[in-house]
C-alpha cells in the first residue's frame, strides 16, 4: 500500500504526535505522516537501525571517534579556495549543492530559503536550479518543516535527491526512505544544536546583541564566542559566558533539549564546525555516498588534516554545574573568561567533544527531569556511556 492510503491527516488544531517535543521537522505535514511513530526521534530512537541501513552497519561504541562523531570513514578540515560571496563561512555547503546539480548527480536539493518578509524564517524548497540553491545559502536557526516538501515528489520528475539537512528531520527521512519515489537520496548533514522558535530566536537576539534587527547570521564557534554579522558588514562577538542564561535557559525548543544527534548520524557527509580549529570547517564522509558528494568539490577545498588539543572535561563539569544553577556572570568575568579558554582550552576534535558533552549532560538531565518516563528509552546507548563521565545534579 501506497504511503499516502494509510495517512490520516490530523485533525485542524490537533498537537503533533510528539506534541510538545515536536521538532516542527516537516513530515507530518506531508502524506508521509503515515509512517510518524517510526519516523518520528522525539517518539522512537533508533540510531542502530538507521546507521546499519545508511552506512552499513553501527558505530563501535569503543572507538572513541565513533562514539562521538558517529561511523565514517574519513574527517578532514577544509574551506572553499574562492568563498561564495553571502555565505555564512565560505560556502562549502551550498558549493556541494550547485555541483550536484551542474554534473547531474542529481535532479533536486531540498534546502531551506528564506521568508521575503523575515530573513530568519525558513522556507523548504526543492532547489532546481544553482541560483535557487545559492538563495538558500546562511543558515536559518530556528525550527524548519523540511520534510513537509516531501509533498511535492510525486509527479514532480524528481528521481535523484540531494537532501539538506538537520539531525531530526534526517533520522525521519531514513524511517521513508525507502517509500519515496526515488532511484537515488544522497543526504548532507549539518550539525545541529540548540534552535529556537522564532519567538525565541528574537528573545535571544534581544538579550545578546547590540542590534538584533540588523543580525543577518550568528554561530557559536571554537573560539569560545557568538559570532554575529549585520547587513552593514559589522562583526560582533559575545562570549558564551557572557550569556544572559538565567533569561535564556528556557528558550531553546524541547526538541532540542531532548536530542542526541548533535553529529547527524544519519547522513552520508556531514558538514559543520564543530571539529574544527577556528575558521575552517569539519567535514566527515561516513559512506560511499558522501565520498561521492565530496568529490564534487575536493579539487576546489583547501583541505588539512583534523586535530585535536587540550582537555574538556574540568570545562564541561563546571558547565554542567553553572547551567543548572543559571548562573549569570558580569561582562568583564565574561570577556576575560572567554580570552583565557579561547587560548588554552580544548581545540579541534576535542572542542567537539567538548560541545557534545556539555550538550548531552544538559539533555539527558532535562529529560529526566520533565520526561522521566521515557528518559531510559530515549536516551542511546552512546550519549549513556559518554554522559555516564560526569557527575549530574540531582533530578
């Protein structure tokens, strides 16, 4: 039976099936809705089940590397020779898109444009076109109903897709994969923490930077601050530890704080930052697929080796504990904090880690504090081991 027989379209004002850990990820708004309580991270884990049938099998959870940064088969560090002009780095993922479609590897790139009335508010498309996949370049942070596009496959003449990305909507997109009329999916991950309504992204905006109506793109980067850049061209930076947190702690989405694919586990080449040293990109080839999709563009990368220096774990428990506490502290502490462990803290792979063990701590805690219920189930057996290194506050 076909995907759209067995849907059932929810009621009007009916909650989604996650309800209030509802990621907004775009499928139940799609005839794909039929396949919601497999598809769906916030209601079924099933990391193994989608790494064996991306990549061919599961990561080993006693590989360091895989433990955190999911199965691969190479990472490297890379940024486009010639930038992309408007790109929030230099481009390398909107490249990835345009040469998808210029060598025919695809037909389409499902990729997130903009709203014509608020830069900030996602629009899904199937990109056609170069010039449609260069609108959607610079991320959108806030929650994006990707899938929803989903929609627009049957009849469209679209047989080979290049998909764009978040954990969430990946591991929904593996659960259909194999419904879609499709003869070929190639998936590009970007890492993903922390998005936000709309409404919060606004309360985030406000309580952080000087000018939140002139922001164009903002990042968390390695160097310990918030990179903001506004239409003028200005930069503006804030250190994580300057962040209004007792204002804050509660605007990121539940979905957010209840997920365990900071890395994207799910797609065939992941490209973010996060293992990275400052200014250059992490990219990582977890299959065939995303050795394909690298090739496109490695001629035209200034690629180097992945590294890896100092420590994180004293910096992610004393995280923990400052979270949990919402600890605000005074601008120059801030500032002079921010200059101290942008200098000597944890570098490349380990700022990684880093970021994934402060992000894990926080979530499993927040699941077991409102969702206690499905904690032991929700939780994968990867983010267990590595939360399992530190000491959480009591529930």
């Amino acid at each position: 039976m076909a995907p759209h027989e067995r849907a059932r379209p929810l009621a009007p004002g009916s909650p989604y099936p996650a309800r209030d850990l509802c990621s907004q990820c775009g499928l139940c708004d799609s005839r794909w809705i039929a396949y919601v309580r497999r598809a769906c991270a916030f209601l079924e884990q099933r990391f193994e089940a989608m790494e064996e049938h991306a990549h061919g099998r599961s990561r080993d959870l006693d590989n360091e590397d895989e433990l955190y940064f999911g199965v691969h088969q190479r990472m490297l560090t890379a940024r486009l020779r010639q930038p992309i002009e408007g790109a929030q780095w230099t481009g390398i993922v909107s490249r990835l898109g345009v040469r998808a479609l210029e060598t025919g590897l695809v037909d389409a790139v499902l990729c997130v444009t903009q709203s014509a009335d608020d830069r900030f508010t996602p629009v899904p498309i199937l990109a056609r076109t170069p010039e449609e996949v260069l609108s959607a370049r610079v991320n959108k942070p806030t929650l994006s109903p990707n899938l929803k596009v989903l929609e627009q496959l049957p009849g469209s003449g679209i047989r080979r897709l290049l998909a764009i990305g978040v954990g969430c909507q990946i591991q929904a997109l593996r659960a259909v994969q194999d419904s879609l009329p499709l003869e070929q999916l190639y998936v590009l991950g970007l890492p993903c923490v922390d998005n936000v309504s709309r409404e919060g992204l606004q309360t985030f905006l406000e309580s952080t930077v000087s000018s939140p109506e002139t922001v164009v793109h903002y990042e968390f980067m390695q160097d310990f601050r918030i990179h903001f850049r506004h239409s003028d061209g200005r930069e503006e930076t804030v250190p994580f530890f300057g962040l209004d947190t007792p204002k804050l702690k509660d605007v990121f989405a539940p979905s957010c704080l209840s997920c365990f694919d900071y890395t994207n586990a799910g797609a065939d080449l992941v490209v973010g930052y996060m293992g990275a040293t400052f200014g250059r990109q992490w990219l990582t080839v977890r299959n065939d697929r995303g050795a394909e999709l690298l090739a496109l563009v490695e001629d035209e990368l200034d690629t180097a080796p992945v590294t890896s220096r100092g420590d994180r774990r004293a910096a992610v428990q004393q995280g923990i504990e400052a979270y949990d506490k919402a600890l605000k502290l005074p601008r120059w502490l801030a500032e002079l904090f921010g200059l101290v462990i942008g200098r000597i803290g944890p570098q490349g792979l380990e700022y990684g880690r880093f970021s994934i063990d402060s992000h894990f701590t926080r979530n499993a805690l927040w699941v077991r504090r409102n969702h206690p219920a499905m904690a032991d189930r929700h939780i994968p057996a990867f983010a267990r081991r590595i939360i399992s290194r530190y000491r959480l506050p009591s529930l």
